[in-house]
C-alpha cells in the first residue's frame, strides 16, 4: 500500500496536467504546511518568523516544466527578484534552485548564463546560490556546469544524494575544489542499477560521506530529519573536534519543527529551506511520496 501511495504521488507531481490545474486553484490541500507561499512577500515573511526563532534559512523559488527560453529566463527573473528581496528586508537565507528550471534541459549555455546572472547578483549581496541535485539523468551535467562555475565563484554550492553508488567518488572528486556540498539522502525515484534499493545501504553510505566531506575539512549541510544521522553528525563531530562553523543542520518548511528549535537551542546553527511560488504541486507531491503518512494529513485538510 506504502508503495504504491508513493508511486503515485510520484507520478502525480511529475504530471503537467494536474501541475496546471492546481496553478490555476491556487495553494490547497494543506500544501501550505510545507509551501510558505505564493508571493515573494509571504516568503520574505516566512524567513522572518524563522530568523526570529534563532533558524537561517535557504529560499527556493520553485519552478516546474521550464521548457523554453523564455520561460527559463522568467524563473532567472524570479530568482534575482529572491535575492533582491532577502537584501531589502535585510533577512538572513540565501538561495537554493533547481537548473532544469533555468533552462537545463533547453542548453547548456542558456543555463549557465542564467547561473552567472544569478551567481552575479548574490555576489553583489554576499549571498550564496545552492544548486539543488535533480533526477539522475541530470547528476552528470549538473556536476559538469558547478565545476566550471566554481572555478569563478565562491559563492556557489552543490547537493550530492547518498543513494547514488556514484557518489562516494563524487565527494573525493569535489574535495579538490573544496566544495560547500549539502548532503541528502535523494529524493527521486532511480532504478537499482544506479542507487541503493535499502533503504540501510542508503543510511550507511550518507554516514560515510558526511564523515569523508567533514574530516576533509570542508563545509557541510547535513539536510536530513532522520535523528539517527543526526545524533551520528553529532557525535562526529564532537569527537573530531569539527568546529560548529564547518557544518550545519538543513530541513525542510514545516517538517519535523521540535527537532529544528531543539537543535537551535543546543547551539547548532539550523538552516530551514522554505519553498515558494505557484508551482507548489510537483514540490508538495515529492513530500508525500516522501512519507505516505502525511496522506492523512492531506485528507484531513481536504474534508476540513
Ligand atoms: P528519512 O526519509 O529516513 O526520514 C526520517 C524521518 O524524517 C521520518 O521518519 C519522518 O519522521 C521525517 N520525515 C522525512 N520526510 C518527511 C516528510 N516528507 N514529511 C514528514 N516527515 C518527514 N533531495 C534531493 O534529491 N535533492 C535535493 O536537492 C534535496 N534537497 C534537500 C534539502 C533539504 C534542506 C532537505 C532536508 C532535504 C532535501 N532533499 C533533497 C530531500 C532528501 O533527499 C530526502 O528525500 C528527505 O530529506 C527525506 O530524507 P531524510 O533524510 O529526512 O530521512
């Protein structure tokens, strides 16, 4: 039953249609408990609340189905219009985005110049750009495209899932550049042939590479709301005398919020990633598909 709840709600947030139909019906099914708005303002507002609690925060402006120039330069617009916001209300976030919004799959070229825009403007501000990790068919070039951009910015960051068999090579490659990496456990649904299907195999391999990244001496966003990678970052951290400014905790907008402030008040710095916008759907259904359970909590808003 799990299963297949997942699967749905993974192919439902994966379909245009029913993407352009909840557009068009506006934030719903208490989609708003992990989507902090529509508007920039309700967002800035959002980071606000966060900020007054003692919680950074990494704003996303989500955009799905980008597949024309135009439309890839419009969400560009919405990210520098982000960034612009956050200077102006004076707020503590920086920004996370996905390239596939910024044309990723148009060209590369289209992408990267919307990057340098982007990169550009956070420089401007001393802000930091986060480039979320998409689907596997987009790693390789997602990779390929922060490479040449870290060679000219600092101020850009990359994900990297603990699914991936790939992976543990990837964060011995990304050493070199000593990337600010965010690590996750990966979201997608891939096949076996290229990620883990157990869900331990996955636990084991995001240990091994929080600790190689960590004792590698480079940033690290452990993003993640499992209490068991949290209590192992924290006991790594401790016993390797891991300062508190190389590492920080990452969750998401309206999960698991006691484990956000507890960790707040035991002195570690808690960043929260707060999606907003219309396109909330595909974003709201990877949630569910992430934790079925939450379908109760749909039903229950639904019938409200
Ligand atoms: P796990 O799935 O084992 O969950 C542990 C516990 O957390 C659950 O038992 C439950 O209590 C709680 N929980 C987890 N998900 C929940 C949900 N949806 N609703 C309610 N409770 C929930 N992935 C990716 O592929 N690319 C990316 O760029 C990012 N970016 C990203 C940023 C941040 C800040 C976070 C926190 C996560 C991501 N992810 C991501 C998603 C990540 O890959 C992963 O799918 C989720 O974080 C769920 O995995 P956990 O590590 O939380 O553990």
């Amino acid at each position: 039953m799990e299963m297949l709840l997942r699967n749905m709600f993974q192919t439902l947030g994966k379909s245009r249609s029913a993407n352009k139909l909840a557009k068009k019906y506006g934030l719903r099914f208490g989609a708003s408990r992990f989507v902090a708005g529509e508007t920039i303002k309700q967002s800035i507002e959002a980071v606000r609340g966060l900020n007054r609690e003692g919680r950074v925060v990494t704003l996303d402006h989500l955009g799905e189905f980008v597949s024309t120039e135009a439309e890839a330069r419009e969400s560009a617009q919405m990210c520098l219009l982000t960034l612009d916001a956050i200077a102006e209300a004076g707020v503590l976030s920086n920004l996370s985005l996905k390239m596939t919004s910024l044309g990723l799959d148009i060209s590369k070229e289209l992408c990267m110049s919307n990057m340098r825009q982007i990169l550009d403007r956070a420089r401007q501000y001393g802000n930091f750009v986060r480039i979320d990790m998409e689907d596997y068919a987009h790693c390789q070039i997602s990779l390929d495209i922060y490479r040449e951009l870290r060679q000219e910015y600092d101020n850009v960051g990359i994900v990297i899932q603990a699914y991936l068999y790939r992976t543990e090579q990837d964060i011995r490659d990304l050493g070199e550049l000593k990337a600010n990496l965010r690590l996750v456990k990966g979201a997608y649904k891939e096949s076996p042939k290229v990620a883990f299907p157990e869900k331990s195999d996955v636990d084991e391999n995001y240990k091994k590479i929080i600790r190689m990244h960590l004792l590698g001496g480079h940033y690290t966003a452990v993003a993640s709301h499992d209490a068991k990678i949290i209590e192992y970052t924290k006991n790594l951290v401790r016993e390797q005398g891991i300062p508190l400014d190389q590492f920080e905790f990452q969750m998401l907008y309206g999960i698991c919020e006691e484990l956000q402030q507890s960790l707040v008040r035991e002195g570690y710095k808690v960043r929260v990633y707060v999606p907003y916008g219309v396109d909330w759907f595909g974003y709201f259904m990877r949630r569910l598909a992430e934790r079925p359970a939450n379908v109760w909590f749909v039903l229950k808003n639904i019938f409200k």
